[in-house]
C-alpha cells in the first residue's frame, strides 16, 4: 500500500475535497449527517384501534417522535344491533399502509430501525383455518351477541358449585377476575365469543384450527409465529398471565398450564384449549424478525425484530409510565379504560381484576371499564349536525357547553349506549337521558354526555380502589394520568377532574399506546435494560389539572342524589326493551321486520354516486348489487358493473359504516369472482344455485366465508326448494333470496309458486337449522308491491329483505307500503282499497319501467314520450314500437305492451287519485 504522500495529485485532491465536505456537512445543522454520523435507533409502534391503525416512529433512546404518525381507517360492520364485525384482512392491509406512510415521513438522515411492536383492540376474535386464513369476519371487542354465552358461563359454574356445596371460586378460581367471583362475565371476553361460534356456527367453529385475537394474528402475518400475549390472556381469557408464560412452563412443556381447563369441560368447550395459539409470550419479549413477504410489504430490513405486545389500553399504560403499584391511569378513545396497578392480584365486586401477570409479567392490575364514551360524544356530535360535509365542530359544541351550568340545567344523562362494563356490568343497559325539557339546546345534551361519561368514571374509580384496599394499605390515588382523545377539549378534561375529585395530569406525549409500544420495542431490541428504565428515559409530564374546589361540591351532589340513582331506575326497562330490540342472537331481527334492499340494477347509472346517496339518506343502507355477465344468461342486455364499481362505491361512501353491500352474481363460472369482489368491500355474494352442481356451491360457500364475506345463495321459480336443503345443512349460507321473478329483466308479476317455497323453506329452517343455532334469512326477490306483499308476510313470518329500485320516489313509495301492510298485519289499522290501489298504481307508474329500456338509448325517448303526453296511438305506429314488439323477453311480453300496460295503469291511477280528491272536497 503506498502513503499517502506518494500518491498521485490528483488522488490528494480528491482526498482533500472529501474532508472539506464532511466538515461542512458537520457545520450544518440541517444537512443530512455525513457517514461519519452514528445512525439513530429507531422503533415503530403501531396502535390497532377501533376506527384506524396507526403507525409512528420514534427515536430508541429518549422517545421522541420522529416524523409522523399516520393512519388507515377501516370499516366497521353492524350487521344487527349489539354486534360489531371488521375484516381481518384490512387490519393487515392497513398495517402495511400505516407503516410505510410513518417511515416515509421520517426527515432525512440516517436511520437504523431496530423493531416494531403492535397493540390491538382486545377482546377481537377471529376464527383461522388450518393454513391460517380467517373463516369469518372478526367479532369486535364491543360485539355484544354472546351476552346469553357469557351468562350462562356463570350460571354453570354456580350451579357445579352448588352440587358439590363449594364456594365458586374454589371450583372456578379463574373466574376471581370478574368480580371476585360473583360476575356477571362481559360478552366482549374471549370465551362466550367461542361459545357463540360454536354454538351458532358450527361450520366455522370445526373447521377453525385456530381461535386468536387481532394481536395474534398481525403478529402471525409480521412473523409467520402463532403466539398470544400474556397481557390478552391474562385480561379476556380466564388465564393466570404469569403461569401461562413460555418461560414458565417446565421442561414437559405443560402447554395448558395457567389455563382454565376444568372451565372450559363444565362448559363442553374441552377442544377449545387445542385451537388457542400454544405459546405465549410477555409483553416486550421477542418473537422473531420479519419474513420475507411482511419485510416487503412493509419495506423494512428482513431483521428487523417484531416484539410482543397487547391490549391498546394496557400497552397504554406502559406509555403512560402506570407502571408501579398505586398509580392510576385513564385511557381514553371511542370507549374508557381505567387502570389501577395493585400490590397483589385482589378481586373485589364492580371490578375486573385484579390479573396476575399483566399488563408486565411481574406486575398486577385491576381494571374498569365504560363501554362508549368517545363513541358518544361523536355520536351526539353527529346528530345535531347536517350532511356528512357539514359536521359541527368540537370546538362550537365545547363552546356552547361550557356556557351551561354544572348539571346541565336539570338534565342528566347514562352513558351506557352500548351495554355497561363497570362496575354494574351489564351487555344488555342502554342509555339514557332523564329530565328533558323545552328548554334544553343541544348545547345541554352535549354537556350532559360529558357529564354523564365523568360520573361513570368516577363510579369506576372509586370501585376500584375499594377493592385494592381490602387486602393493602395502599393509599387513594389522587392523580390520574390522562391519555387518548380525551386530551383534545380542555372543557372535558376539567369535567373529569370537578367530578372524580382528583387532580389529572398530561405527559408531553398523550398517546399512550404508540408511546408504549415503543417503549417495549425498546426493551426488546436491547436498548434498554427494563421497561422500568425505558419509561423513565422515555416518558415525560407535561402539566396538571386541578379539580375546582367549588365546582367539585356541585358535581358531588348531582352524582350522589342524581346518576347513582338512574341506572338502577332504568335497569328492569332495559331488560325489557332487550326482548324487543336485541343484543342477543335469538331476537336480532324482532325490532326490524321488513328490510328494504334497494336494487343497483333499477338505479341511475349516470349518477351512480347520488343514486346510492339517496338509499342512505332514506335510512336504507342494505344495498342489492346486481352483477350479470351477458354470458350466464345469454343475453346482451344481461351485462351490468363489475367489481369496479363495487369498490369505488366503497371508498366513496367509506364515512358510512353501515352500508351494506350484497352482490347477486348471475354469472359465468362464478368462484372466479369471490377474491375481487372481498378485495371490493362485498359483504355478501349470492350466487345462483342453478349455476354448478352441489359439491361445487358448498366449495364455493367455503371460499366466500373464508375471504371474511358472508354467503347467500338465489333459487330460480322453477327449482325445487327441498334441491338446496343439503347446502343449506352445512351452514355455510345465511341467506337464500327467493327469486318471485325470472332473473334478468324487471315488470314482471310475483310468481305464486315462490309462495309456497317460502313456507316450505321456512318450516324446514324451524325444524332442522333453528336447533343448531344456525340462522338463515330469507330474501323475496321481485314482483313485491302492496297487492302481494300481505301474502309474502304470511309465508315468511319476517320479510327480511325486499328488493327495490334506489330512487328516492320509489323509496318513499315502499316504505309507505311496508309502514302500511305492516300495520296490517300486526294491528289494527284499517287501509281501504281505494288507497292500497293508490299506493299500488303510484309506486308502478315510478318503477315498472322495464330494465332493458331503462338501460337502452331509446329510454330517454320513452321518458319524453310519457312526460310530453304523446298518444298511445302515434307510437304504436312508429318504427320504435315495431322494434320493440318484435324483441320477446323470455316471459313473451315484449317491452312496448309492458310500456302500453303501464300508461293504462297511470291513467287509472290519475283517475281513482281525482275521486279520492272529489270525495275529500
């Protein structure tokens, strides 16, 4: 090697050159650092929520936020009240999104990220077959159908106890966690979720190799590793968290220690144990790097560690810094967590807890919880505002309530929308507001909600410090650190100090969850020692509120001598209002007998976008989406949109949560279509049952129900009923849409014999799916108006869906019909022909246009025709009407004879509407 003074000038030069500009690269604070620079540890913490996944980047060391975060939103179903539903392939898709959009927006310079942990929701079940693809949409944390599971967990484990003259927690000590004993269990928890699965779809349950959370399955899609987190299965699944730990397993690798087997043989969910992931890992341990395909998908380094995390809020105490025994904790988002680390896992009624070995292995906390708070308060916002593109803002409804006096002039509220957690739990409470008047503005039921979610977490405050007193000393907590959404609006966050009483304090980074996520990535990857010495390198505060003093003596008299007397008062009509509304599998449908199902086929499509606006501002979101091929049925007008239009419908309208997409594929070779159209946001496919042979549909079920999708199936007029049956069997299908009507082409008359197979159908469904727990809607597809709608009613017992054109005309005609026969058929109200004639020749002469000339050029000259008053006779003369006379549908009536039928049909009706004016006068 030669020195450098005998190299070549030139090399000096460029030597020279070199060193002058890492100098100056070092002058310059906000150049990116030369190579000489040490690359800074970087972490990722993802926050899987309710409403979105987020991602944020921080620096290892001290935790400061680098770039920002971003997130994804995603739908959320609510296919009947109480119940909630997501894809799980969106929770991994999002991810990817959210992560890719954080580390794009880092600043420039050099980066070395060194992990990424996950929280999610919790309790979200989601079923996986054995190559570990879902089986049906998750059941979301706030899923209150297995309200019945969940009582009858506690009913078999007090009646075992009884016979055997044992106290409960003797025979059951894992049900210690649910009130010392004394319950009731939550319908969120993981157990009464199983058992709902199983008992009502049984198909799903068998074939599940795997029952898991979101936490697992996003670890298992980074990782390729099954494993829970001892913070999940210490909080939802009955599980002594430390216990269940790997580590703590001995060498004959007890995979069910910790876990409650003898609960779940009481309960004949012996095989339940079997499909839970067999590992388990604490919060903070590693469980492995990337594979390939997630390091591509995210675009990180393939070594990059992924660490195990947990539940949203109790990761969020870690980034809290709650952390040590005393210390109190609130989280708040679309609901509120309240968290209290205790010195030893006590258990006490009106709490959940304490666990052992949460939310750190060697720590013990207890919980309380309210069901819908930030929930609510969008919920109120949304419903004193206008259309979607004119929401008030929090800040006007701040305002305005802060102007209110404490106790909201008389007006007093229960937060408890979505069923109580703590510490009176209850799936099946309501809320409330007692004391309106006249009076009231939206500013006092704005104020009263705020109020009302302060008194709840004041009443689980309380219940969880009783608890932890009976077996320690341990002090009353008199500050309470806040985080989540909460932190936004000054005016609540002195709410919740005047009336628990207790000084509340905000740290320079309130978002706890990514924070702590980030402080267990750390640990994780080796760059600190503990969570302990994490948080404090990582976690700062920031400022106090304090309670005001005479503020807190009004609010303390309105929670005594007011909200502590509500709920009780209340509690036996939300009882009742359960048996007519739900919450519970058996009565899903009971508050809703007729479900309108607008059809995409009779729509605008030169304004599809209005068309489906239109169903929604009708409050009639279950939308029916047509798609034919021209190939199925072999015809050129039998070819509609595709997948296409399915999914910009989807993103257009992604603010609506409670748009329903069912799609009639009347196709060619139709499992080809399943992928997209799960890809396109369908919630159904239904497909035609004439259109392959039996082992090919139940394939095809499968298909659809494993894309997170559910599966209808449509039977023509002309096929047997009794030919479905053993598809129906497996359970695979939850609908099956009656076709009244030929498919293909509208005007066509209700076909009397889909009459008898809808009784047929129904009895059989009574006598052999009912038993099963398996349900199975009926939809009446075609040929529905006021003349034949009381016959449909009185084969189906329940229309659950009637199929209809989007226009807003039409729409407000069949409701009018349904509102009508409805009462018809369930009281006493008398309709007149007259009128039912009226209603009938109304809703013909807006819809019965047929729809091979509604999608033909000659429509508009159709149209103009009528709205001009041309006569019946110029036309039957014109070469239109030859055209259309000589082009036979496959029911043998042309266009133009239908046309001509309609046009004697409006005139009648303009006819009978001027008696009925006469007589009026």
């Amino acid at each position: 090697m030669m020195h450098p003074s005998t190299l070549p000038p030139v090399s000096i030069v460029q030597l020279v050159i070199l060193l002058f500009i890492s100098v100056g690269n070092l002058c310059h604070a906000n150049s990116p650092p030369s190579p000489l620079t040490s690359p800074i540890d970087v972490v990722i913490g993802v926050d899987g929520g309710t409403e979105s996944i987020r991602a944020c980047c921080f620096d290892a060391n001290s935790g400061q936020i680098l770039g920002q975060s971003h997130a994804v939103p995603y739908v959320t179903s609510h296919p009947h009240p109480g119940w909630a539903e997501q894809s799980p392939k969106d929770w991994y898709e999002n991810l990817v999104g959210a992560v890719r959009g954080a580390v794009d927006s880092l600043p420039s310079s050099t980066y070395n990220i060194r992990a990424i942990c996950c929280d999610t929701t919790c309790c979200s079940v989601v079923a996986l077959s054995n190559d570990y693809t879902p089986l049906r949409p998750c059941l979301l944390w706030m899923d209150a159908r297995s309200a019945k599971q969940a009582k009858q967990i506690m009913d078999v484990a007090n009646e075992i106890a009884s016979s055997t003259n044992s106290d409960i927690l003797k025979a059951f000590p894992e049900l210690r966690v649910n009130c010392n004993g004394e319950g009731p269990i939550s319908a969120e928890w993981l157990l009464p979720k199983a058992m709902w699965i199983k008992e009502h779809e049984p198909h799903v349950y068998e074939n599940a190799e795997i029952i898991c959370e979101y936490q697992d399955y996003l670890n298992y899609r980074l990782t390729g590793k099954m494993v829970a987190s001892g913070c999940n299965v210490a909080v939802r699944w009955h599980h002594d968290g430390w216990d269940s730990l790997e580590k703590n397993h001995g060498s004959h690798d007890d995979k069910n220690k910790g876990r409650p087997v003898k609960l779940y043989e009481a309960l004949g969910m012996n095989d339940l144990a079997a499909k839970l992931p067999q590992r388990t890992l604490a919060m903070g341990d590693v469980i492995g790097t990337l594979t390939e395909h997630a390091a591509s998908d995210l675009n990180l380094p393939k070594q990059t560690l992924v660490v195990q995390g947990g539940p949203d809020a109790f990761v969020g105490m870690i980034g809290l810094g709650t952390i040590r025994p005393g210390q109190l904790c609130l989280i708040t988002g679309s609901s509120h967590l309240h968290c209290l680390i205790t010195p030893q896992p006590t258990s006490a009624p009106g709490t959940w807890g304490a666990y052992r070995g949460a939310p750190l292995a060697h720590t013990c906390f207890a919980e309380g919880g309210q069901s819908s708070t930030g929930s609510l308060v969008r919920w109120v916002r949304d419903l004193v505002s206008g259309p979607v593109d004119d929401k008030v803002s929090y800040k006007v409804l701040d305002d305005e309530a802060a102007a209110i006096p404490p106790g909201s002039d008389g007006l007093v509220a229960l937060e408890t929308w979505q069923g109580s957690r703590t510490p009176h739990t209850d799936p099946l409470a309501r809320g409330a507001f007692a004391g309106l008047t006249l009076a009231h503005s939206r500013a006092h039921v704005f104020r009263s909600i705020l109020e009302a979610v302060c008194f709840g977490t004041r009443s689980c405050f309380d219940a969880l410090e009783a608890a932890a007193s009976q077996t320690s000393d341990m002090p009353k907590a008199d500050e309470v650190v806040l985080a989540g959404g909460a932190t936004n609006s000054p005016l609540w966050i002195q709410l919740h100090a005047d009336i628990t009483g207790r000084t509340f304090v905000l740290n320079e980074n309130s978002d706890g969850p990514l924070l702590g996520c980030a402080v267990l990535a750390s640990v994780g990857a080796g760059i600190h020692a503990s969570v302990d010495d994490a948080v404090e390198k990582m976690i700062r505060r920031e400022r106090k509120i304090e309670p005001r003093e005479d503020v807190r003596k009004i609010y303390d008299r309105l929670y005594k001598e007011l909200y502590l007397k509500l709920r009780p008062g209340v509690k036996q009509v939300f009882q009742a209002i359960s048996e007519v509304r739900g919450g519970d599998a058996s009565n899903e449908h009971s508050s809703k007998p007729f479900i309108i199902s607008p059809s995409l086929l009779a729509a605008d499509w030169s304004d599809m976008k209005g068309e489906v606006q239109k169903c929604i501002d009708a409050n009639v979101p279950h939308l029916h989406v047509d798609i034919f091929d021209g190939v199925y049925l072999d015809s050129p007008h039998a070819l509609t949109f595709g997948p296409q239009m399915l999914d910009a419908i989807r993103k257009r309208f992604a603010t609506h949560p409670d748009l329903v997409l069912d799609v009639h594929l009347c196709v060619d070779r139709p499992a080809r279509y399943a992928t997209i159209l799960a890809e396109s946001g369908a919630d159904r496919v239904i497909f035609m049952f004439e259109a392959m042979s039996l082992d090919k549909a139940i394939e095809l079920a499968q298909t659809v129900t494993s894309l997170g999708m559910k599966c209808g199936v449509s039977v023509n007029p002309d096929t047997p009923v009794s030919e479905i049956y053993p598809l129906l069997e497996t359970g695979l299908v939850d609908l099956v849409d009656i076709l009244a009507v030929e498919p293909g082409f509208g005007g066509q008359e209700f076909n009397p014999v889909s009459e008898q197979k809808i009784k047929d159908l129904r009895q059989w469904r009574q006598e052999k799916l009912s038993k099963r727990g398996i349900d199975l809607q009926i939809l009446v597809d075609g040929g529905i108006n006021s003349k034949t709608i009381n016959r449909v009613v009185e084969a189906v017992g329940r229309v659950v869906l009637i199929n209809y054109g989007p226009d807003a005309g039409k729409l407000a005609t069949v409701i009018d019909i349904v509102d009508q026969n409805k009462c018809l058929v369930d009281g006493p109200e008398e309709i007149t022909g007259v009128k039912r004639q009226v209603i009938s020749y109304r809703r013909i002469a807006l819809t019965d246009i047929t729809v091979n000339i509604q999608r033909s050029a000659r429509a508009k000259t159709l149209k103009a025709a009528w709205k001009e008053g041309d006569t019946l006779a110029k036309w039957e003369g014109s070469q239109w009407a030859k055209k259309l006379a000589a082009k036979k549908t496959r029911a043998g009536l042309s266009d133009f004879d239908r046309f001509k039928v309609m046009v004697a049909k409006k005139q009648k009706s303009r006819i009978i509407a001027q008696k009925i004016k006469e007589l009026k006068a």
